[in-house]
C-alpha cells in the first residue's frame, strides 16, 4: 500500500511519474543539476532585496554569497545563515531563492546565503569550510551590510541541514559566532549506516535510497569521513550534543531520512538541548523546497513555524 500524500505532493510524484526520464544519480552531474534548476524557476517577489558579495575562505576558494533582505527595511537587521540542500550536489540561490524569501518575509530576518562549491567539484570537509568562512565573516563585518552581529541562526535542508549542524559544531569547537538557534528541515544526520527508513522508502516516492548513496558518494568519498561527528552528527557524544543551539526539527512522513531526522532530535533533547522535533505529515522529502508543493497547507505551517522561532530566537 503507498503511503499517504496530501493531494499538492500527490499531484507533484504523478506528474514526475507521467513525465518519465531517468533518475537523477544516471545522469551527468550537470545534467542533474539543471533538473531542479528548471523545476525551480519562478519570478522572484519584489518585496525582498538581495546584495551579493564574495567573502574568501583561505586555500577553500572564494565563496559567492547573497545577502537576502526584506525591501525597505530600516535599522540593523537579525541574521541567519541558510546552508542549502540539494545532497551537496545540485542548489543554488536561484533553486532555494522563493524559500529563502518567504522565510525573509516571516521572520524579518536577513538570510545570508552562501553558494559553496557542489560535489564532486570539491569534497568533504570543503564544503562545510567555504560555509564558516561566511559565517565567520558576517560575524565579523555583518555592521557593514547593515546586520545586527550580536547572535545568529543557521537554517539548512536536507544537506544543509547536515551543514547547519556542522556550522553548530565548528562555531563550538573554534569559539566562534554565537549561534542564538537552528532549523533544520529534514536534514541528513548520519552518512555512516542506513535507518529504518531506508528500508521503508527505498524506492521513494521522490528522494530515494540510490539517489541518496550517489549524493553521499560524490561528497563523502571515504569512509572513514562519515563515521566523524562532522561526517555524521549522528555520532557526536554527549558533550559535544550538549553545546548545540536550541533547535527545531521538521522531518517528513515519506522519506529515508525521516528516522534519522527524528533520531539526532531524540538525541538533543536528552542532552538536554532545547530542541523541538515535528513530523509533517503526507509530505515528501523538500516540501518546503519545491515551488511544486511548497503551497500546501502543511509546506506553509511549516515555514512560518520555523519563521516564528527565527524571529523570537534572534529578538
């Protein structure tokens, strides 16, 4: 028996499924890339503003980044840092740019947005260094660009959910910016096994387990890489779990990534992090993500949920 969709995701997996084509993981790394560039395309809306800049992360390159704001915003605004998904593989600001601004929109936060360089182009931990660069760098001159630097949140999904953990964690480790709170939307937590929900959504719908391990691959080619804290936040000890932001978890009702989600979750919290864990229900791995379903009822709580404790985390 298929799982349960609400009829926006429903409409969405019929579609790809009377669309045909190959799946992504057999297609040439640009090939897949320019899949979710063309589901992704859309006007932006008007009523938020973007700068872009580059800030330079060492012997990792130069980062392009953009600053998201909400237009005729006055005074020093809050910052968050959005680390997107896409398995470190596919994403961009054009691919993230209507979520980003909604979450702008909701919160009243500026999002800060950098575009790290895709695998297999660069690898673990490239990604994750190109990403604190900016972090430490709005941290550091975010006055510059009109933002406030005192505290701020990380979002990430999927991937960039795995990505927000680690800014989390370098930050702890490096003593760097305050992290006031993070949001992670169905993120990855754990490179190094498979989870219950491997088995019960092998084959999807949308996000599938050989999909998933072609992500992996391309990011994480060593093994020994995915049994870090790091390469899987999953396996962090108890001290370091402990000296994580305040959180919020969404995971989805059909996806592999669903337990693991829900597992770091379990793990925070008996840490003693403040950390909340939801399951959205009759949803698809990028609800939130894609322009496709991101209009159902649950897509839209969502986002403003994770808008609302933005906005009450960075006051």
């Amino acid at each position: 028996m298929a799982p349960y969709l609400d009829p926006i995701n429903q409409a969405f997996i019929d579609a790809g499924a009377k669309a045909g084509g190959p799946p992504l993981h057999e297609l040439p790394f640009i090939e897949a890339r320019n899949v979710l560039e063309g589901l992704q395309e859309h006007k932006p809306a008007s009523d938020v503003t973007t700068e872009d800049i580059e800030v330079t992360a060492g012997s990792s390159g130069t980062v392009k980044t953009v600053i998201y704001k909400p237009a005729n915003a006055k005074g020093e605004l809050p910052i968050a840092l959005y680390t997107h998904g896409g398995g470190w593989i596919l994403g961009s600001p054009q691919t993230h740019d209507r979520l980003v601004r909604d979450l702008v929109r909701e919160s009243g936060a500026a999002l800060v947005f950098p575009y790290y360089t895709p695998a297999p182009d660069a690898q673990f931990p490239v990604q994750f260094e190109q990403s604190y660069a900016v972090l430490e760098y709005i941290w550091k001159n975010g006055r510059n660009h009109g933002l406030k630097t005192n505290k701020i949140a990380l979002i990430g999904d999927s991937a960039g959910g795995h990505m927000a953990i680690a800014m989390s964690y370098l930050s702890s480790q490096r003593s760097g910016p305050p992290i006031a709170y993070q949001v992670l939307f169905y993120p990855v937590t754990d490179t190094s096994r498979e989870s219950s929900t491997f088995t019960t959504f092998k084959d999807g719908p949308y996000l599938s387990v050989p999909l998933l391990k072609w992500m992996e691959g391309s990011f994480l080619p060593n093994d020994a890489d995915r049994k870090t804290a790091l390469g899987s936040p999953l396996l962090m000890g108890t001290q370091d779990l402990a000296k994580m932001p305040p959180t919020l978890i969404i995971t989805c009702s059909v996806d592999p990534l669903q337990a693991e989600g829900e597992e770091f979750g379990h793990r925070l919290q008996q840490a003693g992090v403040d950390a909340a864990v939801f399951r959205a229900d009759g949803v698809i791995h990028d609800f939130v993500l894609l322009n496709a379903t991101a209009g159902s009822a649950t897509g839209v709580a969502a986002v403003e949920l994770a808008a609302l404790k933005l906005r009450k985390a960075l006051a």
